[in-house]
C-alpha cells in the first residue's frame, strides 16, 4: 500500500503572522491565567466570593478561562485560514 498525504502540502507563506498572532494569544491569555494564579496564592477569601447565579468567583473565573481558550483556539484557526488564502491567492494569482 502507498500511503500519501491526501492533499498536496507547500509553503505556507503566512506562517510569520500566524506565529505573531499565536504569541499574542498566548500572552492574553497567560496574564488572565497569570491573575487567576496571584489571586489564588494572595487573597484566596476572594475566590470564596458569590459572583454569579450562586457561584463563586473561583469556579466563575475558572470555567471562564476554559471557555476563552476553546474560543482563542476557534478565532486563531479562522484568522489562520482566512490569512492563507490570502497569501496563496497573493503568491499565485
């Protein structure tokens, strides 16, 4: 059996911006993560605190950085998209 890709792989020519976009991401989101950390370690009585519908603010801010992780992963991965068609059309017309 011949195993091939199922698609023809070349350049990608985007991969400098997808790189600068995916470096920005990861630095939102680290400093969200970042503070939910000090938080936790310096003034855990306010990860105690009601913030929503009966939750507290550690529960609320936790389930938060999980959803804006899947949410990043979802936006990067269109813009990425979006950005390699662009330079394909741009390299061949």
């Amino acid at each position: 059996m011949l195993h091939e890709p199922a698609v023809l792989l070349g350049a990608d020519h985007a991969s400098k911006k997808k790189s600068k976009l995916g470096m920005i991401l990861f630095v939102v989101y680290a400093l969200l993560y970042g503070t939910f950390v000090i938080i936790g370690i310096s003034h855990t009585h306010l990860l105690g605190v009601k913030v929503l519908a009966g939750l507290n603010l550690a529960v609320v801010y936790g389930m938060g950085l999980i959803v804006l992780a899947a949410v990043m992963g979802y936006f990067y991965s269109m813009i990425c998209t979006r950005m390699e068609n662009k330079m394909d059309k741009e390299v061949h017309p």
